[in-house]
C-alpha cells in the first residue's frame, strides 16, 4: 500500500553568516547551562493579509542553570524561588536572543502585536519567538518546523508540546542494510535507521520523499553541506536525515521504491532482489549486515571461473574459451539465474549450449524437457549438431503443418526445436507445458517486446531461460532491455523505467555514470567474448572499402532524386514533425539508396531510362579478379531484386553461382555445395542468410550495399570467418562515394560505439537518429 504519512518537511539551507554554534561549555559554571525552545501552537481568526494563518508557531526561550529554569526576560528568579540563588549569565544569554534573529525568531509582539487584540496578545510571553517570514508575516508550526534541525545543530535543547504538529527526533545514530538470503536466486533488502532504541524502516521514508514534489533531488546552488530533510516517521514525528545521503540511497533504489505494489517487493516492506542486482549494494552509503553464505554467493557473482569439463559422453571437444563459457554457463544453473551468452558469431554457442544441457541432464539438475526456439533458417543447424554431439538426447522438431500431433511427445523428449514464427500459433499448446530451460537463439529476434513472438516468450513456462546471440544491441538499448527481460524478468525494471534511468541519459546526454551502473548490472548475465581474445588461431580478417564514383547519369539522377526527395522530406517533418515522418524519411533513403546500388530497382519514370551501374560494373570486375585467384566468394545485399540483377550479370558471363534468399526451400543442401567448392560464388539477402550459416569454405565476403546495422553486417561477414575457417578473409564494402552511402558508414560507427560500451565498458555518446543526422544524409553530393 502507499506510504500514508504526511509529507515530509524539507529544512532550510543555512543561510550566510548564520551565527556559530553556542559556545555552552565556556567554564565550569556554564558546563550545566542550556538554552531551551519550548514549541507550540497558537491558533487565531484569519482577519487580515498580514495575518493570512490561523496556526503560529510559537518557541518560547528559556535557560536552564543545572536544573533550575528562567524565562528568557534578562532577570528574574528561578521555578523554585527557594532555592539558593543563581548567577545568571546575562552576556551569555543575550548571545544566544541575538543568534535566534539570525534565525529569522523574533519577540512574538513584534511580528502579531499590531494585528491581535489585547486578549489574544496576553497569550505571549516573555521569551516567546515567532519565526517573520517575508513582509513580516509569521509562520506556520510547519514552517517553522523546517528550521528545527538548523536550532537543534545551533545548540538548542528543544521540547515540544503535544499542540504542536511536529515532534523532532534526534539525528540518527546508525544506519544499515540488512541482507537476507531467501533461497534460490533471490534475497531481501532491508534499510533501516537507529534512533534512540528504536530501528526506522527508511523503505517508506525513501518512497515518501521520492514521490513528494518538494523533494529537491537535486542540489539547490546555495544549500549547504549539511543540509537535512525532515523524513516523516508518522504522523507527528519527524527525523533530520542528511539530504546528500538521501539522494545516494534513493538514486539507485529508484526503479523499486518507484513501484508501490511489485512482485521484487517482500511482504515486510523488504526490497526484493535477484542475485545479479547485489551490485546495488557496492553503491549504497550504509553498512552492510547478513549472512556470511549469502555474501559469499554475491561475492560469487563477478568472480573469475575456473574452466568446466563436460561430462562424460558428449561427443565434442570444446576450446578452452568454450570450456569457460561451460562454467559460467553452470554458474547461472546453480544460482537458478538466466542469462545472455553473447559470444561473436562463430565461436560455437550452439555447442556450449549442447554441451552445458547434456552436463545438467547427467548431474540430474536437468529433469524436464528444453524449448529451443530458433529462427526458421537454423532449424536444422540445431537438428544437425545436436544429432552430431549428443545423439542419445531425445530430439522432437515442432515443424511442419503436422506439428500439432506431436506435442503429445514432448514429456518424452529432451529437446524441443520450434520456431519464433510459430510461437504465434502454438502459444496455447506451449503455455500448457512446463520446461526446464529455455533457450532463445538468435535472441536478437525479439529486441521489440511489443512483438507477439516476444509476448509469448514470457509467456512459457520455464525454470531458468537463457538467450543466446552474437548481437545483444544493434540499434539501441531497448534491444538489450527486451532481451534481458525475456530471461530474467524485472532485473532491469520496466521498458519505461528503464528508459527515464538508463536509455535516455546514456544515448541522449552519454551519461557516463548510468552507463558504468548499467554495465554493472547486467555484467554477470552477459557472456560476451571476441574471436581475436579468445580464438587467436583464426586467419587474420581485413576490411577493405572500395569508393565507387558514380557515373554522370547515375550522378545526376541521384542528384535530382536527392532533391526531390528532400523537398517531400522537408515538407512532412514541418508538417507532423520528424518522429512522425519516419515512413517519408525512411522511403527517402530507401530510393536514394537503390539509385546507389542500381537505378533498375528505382520504381520510378525517370529512372528507366538509365541503365549504368557504376556499382554492379565495379562488382563484376572485382568478381574477375578474384575468381582468376580461386577465391570463393560470398555476395550479401539488402534487396532481393539486386541479387537477381547481379545473377543475371554472372549468366551473362558465364560465371557459375548459388542464390539463397528468403523463398529458398533447402538452404542445407546449397550450404552443402558451396562448401564442396562446386561454385565459386554464393549470392545471399543480408536478412535469411545473415546468420546461422557455416560457409567456411568462402575467403573473401562481399557487402554490395551497407545496412544501418553494423552488427548485421558483422554477422554476415561471421558466415565464413569462424572456428573452422583456415585461410586469411577478406571482406570488401562497396560504397558510392558522396553519397547517403558513407552517410551511412558514419551512423554505423555511432551504433558500434553504443554497443562497445555496454558489452565492453566504453563510453558513448548520443545513437539515435536525429535531425541532424537527417541533414547529412539528404545532403548534395
């Protein structure tokens, strides 16, 4: 339930040349002096402008000599007249009246006197101060409750009467974090403060100040190091908490005290926790308490592992790295955790996958069946390397129009093959099983959790889920968040939670703080390592980019499309500004990019009538050369109708080739012939063939047109230089010289960049697309 109690009171900077604290200890006889401030209520009839409160505060000051107390009036006896007589100490006491009006207290008479009747004036006393706010009006018992931590610091004694809506507590005497460790993956949080012998849950302190507007979470210029915020303990009392201290707790904490009722929160008011948000606690100013086990296994969480051996019968010797990936791959089984095996494209996670499954079945932690998803294209890839190294594994496909009548074998079988496509389809049936582990390949699938695939994929029921992918984030973080979530739900808060604290000040202000907390948290989910850190036997990899003028009509119909097309951009980001147009901006380019790649695949009049291609006559020449050097060769394009071009152009030549696009049917069996080097040139869509095929045969790559997406293109290029590939590879980009082209070059850059700082721990700057990215693009040549 929300927290009820009433708002919390923030206390004033200490203003400049506020007096010094009281000096009580002067000598012996002041050792026993005190000033007090006896606080109250006054309430009156609202009867003028200058009078706009019916409630003042009222602070009475009197000094207490060893026991015996005197109003504040400069002379007088004590309560106990009888008593032998005290020697006041005047000078002192008139100190302390002037150090009250530094505090803005001044003689009640003369902030109300000109506004109350007799009647109501004889209420006030000698000593008694009211705290004149602006145009000398007095203040509220609230208002007046906001300088209380700044007196009590001043050295005055303050008590309170029970009309007065406020109760100051002392400052705290500790704080702490409690851990405890509730099994399984998940522990407790407990924050707490001790006052006196009381222990103060600050978890409903902290969610008060965070929802309360007056919070200031941020410092003001003119606060002062030790400025304080009234944190309301209930309905009357209220504890003087250090406002930088607060902010460092609630910063971190801020995706759970945001969210009243979560599933993350214990039914104590405890913060609920997974094991890999323990690197929370490294950030919170309080002193750690728990349980020695439950450090150990945090401490577990980021410490180096020695690599595991496969059990026995797996038919597959791993790499060294790979036997790395075992261990923490055991790791997240035994801490019932999910994960991201992140790995470059290559480096064999399906046979680290394969090879943790089989040890988890023959150490009897594994005892349901294993959903693999997979994208349509890896189907069999799946079949065939779990066939190849671990044949005794019980394997059923969901595939095919008679897949219905085989999920009655499921409880029979070890590993269950489907795809992202009929999740869709087969939700009912796949929601009715439970499975063991959960592994999504090619996770990157479902970086929009709006999807319905990535719907459904939360939707199964699975002990543990693991996604794996050698592209975590393409474009932007959102990617990481919606795969992140699929396998370990909540860790990083909700979509919208997450972009107010991570997405936005990363990618749109490159927040180098959130970035290295993010980092921080996600690390002992992420397995990410790179060929040249872990598999230096490989061929070495070049990239070689070759600038390709356009030709003079080639030249000037893009010139004139370009202008064009910007003039149709123009006119609908002033229309519906630039996050509506995305469609006009995005058909823009599209046509721009096609007059690059070929002027045939601009569906437009004034194309047809040029036939040059400076591009597809650089592709043919470069084919020559390489073909005369038995190179065998991969060709990705984006569009389908430019390898159909290209095809065309190879017949022409009489050059031997294979197609593999998305409406090829068995893709195994020209895998198969490419690789027994029947043809030398293989023409693939970035999108069916861009991952999930082994062509080691191939030594050099050809990238006809770039992509936004650097990872995709990386992917492809991974296609040949992988564990298993034995000769140098080659990878040469094409791209039209001043064109949107190398546009696009410079956006993929900004998009490696972002990936680097999350998996790598780098920095960044701002990745999205904005306008002025959009001015360069549409750029003349």
């Amino acid at each position: 339930m929300p927290h009820s109690s009433p708002p919390t009171l923030p206390a004033a900077a200490t203003p400049k040349g506020e007096p010094a604290q009281l000096s009580l200890d002067l000598d012996a006889r002041r050792a026993s002096l005190r000033a007090i401030l006896e606080l109250r209520t006054e309430r009156f009839a609202v009867r003028s402008r200058r009078l706009p409160v019916s409630r003042v505060g009222v602070a009475r000051l009197c000094f207490d000599y060893g026991g015996r107390r005197f109003a504040a009036d400069g002379h007088g006896a004590g309560i106990d007249d009888d008593a032998a007589p005290v020697e006041r100490q005047h000078a002192f006491e008139g100190e302390v009246l002037d150090q009250l009006r530094g505090f803005n207290l001044m003689p009640a008479d003369a902030v109300v006197g000109l506004f109350l009747d007799d009647d109501e004036l004889a209420r006030f006393g000698t000593g008694d101060h009211i705290l004149e706010r602006g145009e000398g009006r007095p203040a509220s018992p609230d208002h007046l409750a906001k300088v209380l931590p700044r007196l009590a610091a001043a050295g005055f004694t303050l008590e309170f009467g029970e009309d007065f809506p406020v109760e100051l507590l002392p400052a705290p005497s500790d704080w702490r974090i409690d851990v405890v460790d509730r099994g399984g993956a998940w522990f407790d949080l407990h924050l707490g403060i001790e006052v006196g012998d009381e222990r103060i849950d600050l978890v409903p302190v902290l969610r008060a100040a965070l929802a309360d507007p007056g919070f200031p979470a941020e410092p003001a210029p003119n606060e002062a190091p030790d400025a304080v915020w009234l944190a309301a303990v209930d309905e009357r009392r209220r504890v003087p908490l250090p406002l930088a201290r607060l902010r460092a707790l609630i910063e971190p904490l801020t995706e759970w005290l945001s969210q009243q009722t979560d599933t993350r929160n214990a039914d104590d008011g405890a913060l609920r926790m997974r094991l890999p948000q323990a690197a929370i606690l490294d950030e919170l100013p309080l002193r750690l308490a728990g349980s020695n086990p439950l450090r150990e296994r945090l401490a577990g969480l980021n410490a180096a592992r020695e690599p595991a051996a496969v059990a026995e019968g797996f038919r597959a010797t791993l790499r060294p790295y790979q036997q790395q990936g075992l261990a923490w791959l055991d790791f997240l089984a035994s801490a019932g955790l999910g994960g991201i095996l992140a790995d470059d494209m290559g480096l064999g996670k399906t046979v680290q996958v394969l090879a943790h499954i089989w040890t988890e079945r023959a150490r009897g932690r594994l005892k349901k069946p294993v959903l693999i998803v997979v994208p349509t294209s890896l189907v069999a890839n799946w079949r065939a390397e779990a066939r190849r190294f671990a044949p005794e594994l019980q394997l059923l496909v969901l595939h095919g129009p008679d897949r219905r009548e085989l999920y009655a074998q499921i409880a029979h079988a070890h590993l269950v093959i489907t795809t992202y496509p009929l999740l869709a389809r087969d939700h009912a049936l796949l929601k009715r099983r439970e499975f063991g582990l959960l592994v999504l390949d090619e996770a990157q699938t479902i970086k929009n959790a709006r999807t319905q695939a990535a719907r459904v994929v939360r939707e199964i029921r699975a002990q543990r889920r693991l996604a794996v992918t050698g592209t975590p984030l393409e474009n932007h973080l959102g990617e990481l968040w919606a795969q992140m979530d699929a396998v370990e739900p909540g860790l990083l808060g909700s979509e919208r939670t997450f972009a107010t604290l991570y997405r936005t000040p990363i990618e749109k202000h490159g927040n180098a703080h959130r970035q290295e907390r993010l980092n921080r948290r996600v690390a002992p989910l992420i397995l990410r390592r790179r060929k040249e850190d872990v598999a230096p036997e490989l061929p070495p990899r070049t990239e070689i980019l070759r600038a390709v003028d356009l030709d003079e009509r080639q030249r000037d119909l893009y010139e004139s499309l370009r202008a064009l097309q910007e003039t149709r951009v123009r006119d609908a980001v002033a229309a519906r500004g630039l996050e509506q147009s995305g469609i006009v901006v995005l058909d823009a380019l599209l046509k721009l990019r096609q007059v690059c790649c070929d002027p045939r695949l601009v569906k437009l009049d004034g194309a047809a009538t040029v036939n040059e291609s400076a591009k597809l006559d650089h592709l043919l020449e470069l084919l020559d050369e390489l073909i005369a050097e038995d190179r065998r060769v991969l060709v990705f394009s984006q569009f389908t109708e430019m390898l159909a071009l290209i095809g065309t152009a190879l017949r022409e030549r009489g050059l031997r080739f294979l197609e593999l696009t998305g409406a090829t049917r068995d893709r195994g069996a020209l895998v198969e012939r490419f690789q027994r080097g029947e043809v030398p040139v293989f023409l693939i869509s970035l999108k069916a063939g861009g991952v999930g095929l082994n062509l080691t045969a191939a030594d050099t790559v050809i990238h006809y047109d770039p992509w936004w997406n650097p990872a995709a293109e990386n992917q492809a290029s991974d296609r040949a230089h992988r564990i298993g590939q034995e000769k140098p590879v080659f990878i040469y980009k094409l791209i039209c010289s001043a064109t949107v082209e190398e546009k696009i070059q410079e956006l993929q850059q900004r998009k490696a960049a972002l990936a680097q700082a999350l998996l790598e721990g780098g920095t960044t700057q701002a990745a999205s697309f904005g306008a002025d990215d959009l001015d360069a693009l549409l750029a003349a040549i």
